[in-house]
C-alpha cells in the first residue's frame, strides 16, 4: 500500500512500472518517498511563514495545505517529465531549467524552517532593534513637544529667578539695617539713628514688594506647572500609543532581516541541506543507468512514434495518390465538348448581364 503510493508520488506509467522487476519498482518508490516528503516540508513551512504574518493557526495551516500540495504537484511534474537519454550531456541540459526551479523551490521552503530554528537569536536581535527604535521614537516624540516644554520651563524658570533675586535682596537689606543698629558696620554708631531708620525703611518696602511678588507668582507658577505636567501626560500618551506597534514589530519581514544579521554559515548548511533534498529525485534520475522502466517506457514511446510515422506517410501517400487521379479525371473532361459548350453558353450569358449592368450604372450616375 505504502509502496504503491509512493510509486504514485513519483508520477511514473502505472501500467509500465508494474510489469518491472521488483528492485525498479523500490528505485522509483524512493524517489516518489523523497517528492512527498519534500512536500511536507513545504507544508510545514508555509504554515509557519503564514502564521508569522496572521497569527492565525488555521489561516497558516490552510495556506500550508495549498502550497505543499503545490510543491508535491511541481516536483512529481519535475521527475516524472525526465527521460533518460543516450548521453548525459542531453539529460543534463534536459534537466537545466528543471534544476533552476528545484533550487527556487528549495530556498523558498527553507527560509521559514530557518526562522524557526534560529527563533530564540532573532529574537535577540528583534529586541535589540525594538529597544533602538523605542529610544529613537521617544527621542522624535520628545522632539515634537520641545518647544512648548522649553517655552513652558524657562518662563517657571524666569519666575523662580525673580522670586529668589527678590529674596537675596531682602535679605541683603535685612543684614544692612541690623549691622547698623548693632554697629558692625555702615556707620558704626551702635543705635537706631536716621541712616538706621532709612535702611529699615527700605527693607520693608524690599519684603512688601517680595510678598506681592509671591502672591502674584504663586498662581502663574501653579498654570505654569500644570501645564508642564500636561505636555509630559502628552508626551508619555504619544510615546504608549506608538510602543505596539514597535511590540508588533516581529513579522516575517522583520525576522527575515533579523534572520540576514546572523552568521550566515549556519543557514547557508540549512540552505544546502534543502537543496540536497529538493534536486534528489532529479539527481537520482540523473546519475541512475537506463533501467527496465527507461527501456520499456521508450518501447512504448517509439511504438506510439512508429504508428503516427506510418499513418502519417499513408495519409501524404493518398493524398498523391488522389491527387494524380483527379488530375486524369479533370484531363479527359477537358477535351469534352458538351461540357465545353455548355460552360461556353453559361458564360456568354453572365458576360451579357455583367454588360447590362454596367450600362445600367452609366445611366445612373448620369
């Protein structure tokens, strides 16, 4: 039963390969093996290529199904339209354009088998580039609302600057007019004379200005720090609204470059490895002698070819043949005279209407 499937897969002449010898009938069955295997490789890595892109295990397994029912039916083509010739020279160029399309076959089956397989590196390398382009995102983001934040800081800024330059100088005052009524310093006379009273006078006025300045600031400070807190909540929205799509950046684009920054020697043998499997049947078939199938195959080939040559040259044989008798025939009409007269009275008188009509016309077109 499994014999006979495989000898199915192979896409060999039912008829012929049954009536081989059982060690022809083991040989094709192992290159039909290796066709339905091949395709369920393919199947396997149609589903996860496609898996990677919907996140949908049905959807893959679908498209899985189609494509290795694809590559079976291209394969089995492949092989089966190989034919052995007398020399190696004409199965190789047969097998060119055959070979080209297995290899195309090989590298496109391998490629998602290769992202599995490497799953865990690139990974590595997909997180790598999801953190860069989480900082360069933040960064362009940050970029956005920089004019407003640095507008926003730099007039808190400027009213803390005043504030604490305000402070400085009632303090500075506040010194003043102690060491003066202490005597330590200004005009050293220890009391609360004129020079004493017009420092006190001015500190006063220093801290009544400080504190109208601090009413006055307090609430410009608290809009200003509002607003401060609004464009970091802008900018932190901006940044999680973008952040998955960065997360979703793992499809098989992404993993397929991710794959292109590896070391390129272990996929090139998972590569090869493919391609080994992918071109067996037609090297096998290739590097194999002529075998009971090749011979009977061309029998019957050449039988088939033998009675279309006949039926071909009986056909151009009779057509020469009823050629030459039509050519007698139409010979000793000729010289008939009734048939004469008679052809010679029917063309007198469509010569007579032919005349009869063109005056007509004439007439007309006068």
């Amino acid at each position: 039963m499994l014999k006979r499937f495989f000898l199915l897969c192979s896409g060999v002449d039912s008829d012929i390969v049954n009536s081989c010898s059982n060690g022809e009938q083991n040989k094709y069955a192992g290159i039909g093996a290796t066709v339905f295997f091949t395709a369920v490789m393919a199947f396997i890595a149609g589903s996860y290529a496609l898996f990677t892109v919907f996140d949908n295990p049905y959807i893959a397994i679908a498209f899985g199904l189609v494509w290795g029912l694809l590559i079976f039916n291209l394969d089995r083509f492949i092989v089966s339209t190989i034919k052995k010739r007398d020399r190696f020279l004409d199965e190789l160029i047969q097998a060119s354009p055959r070979i080209i399309l297995a290899v195309i076959i090989a590298i496109v089956i391998s490629k998602p088998l290769e992202i599995k397989i490497f799953e865990k590196e690139i990974n590595t390398v997909l997180l790598k580039e999801k953190n860069e382009m989480a900082i360069a995102n933040k960064n362009q983001v940050s970029n956005y609302f920089k004019t407003d934040v640095d507008k926003n800081k730099a007039e808190i800024d400027s009213l803390k600057s005043d504030i604490t330059k305000k402070e400085k100088e009632v303090t500075t005052l506040y010194q003043s007019y102690i060491t003066e009524a202490e005597g330590s310093a200004g005009t050293k006379k220890m009391g609360k004379g004129p020079i004493y009273k017009e420092k006190r006078a001015a500190y006063d006025l220093a801290s009544t200005q400080l504190d109208s300045l601090k009413v006055s600031s307090t609430k410009l400070l608290a809009d200003k720090q509002s607003r401060a807190k609004t464009l970091q909540a802008d900018l932190d929205k901006k940044v999680s609204e973008t952040k998955p799509i960065i997360d979703g950046f793992d499809g098989l684009m992404a993993r397929i470059n991710a794959l292109g920054k590896l070391p390129w020697l272990p996929s090139f043998f998972i590569m090869l490895l493919f391609l080994a499997i992918e071109t067996s049947p037609i090297i096998a078939k290739l590097l194999s002698p002529k075998g009971e199938y090749d011979f009977k195959q061309e029998d019957q080939e050449m039988g088939i070819k033998n009675v279309i040559s006949q039926n071909r040259y009986q056909s151009e044989l009779q057509k020469k043949t009823d050629a030459e008798i039509y050519d007698k025939v139409y010979a000793d009409i000729r010289d008939d005279k009734e048939l004469y007269n008679y052809k010679k009275k029917g063309a007198i008188e469509l010569l007579k209407l032919q005349a009869d009509g063109f005056v007509e016309k004439q007439k007309k077109s006068l």
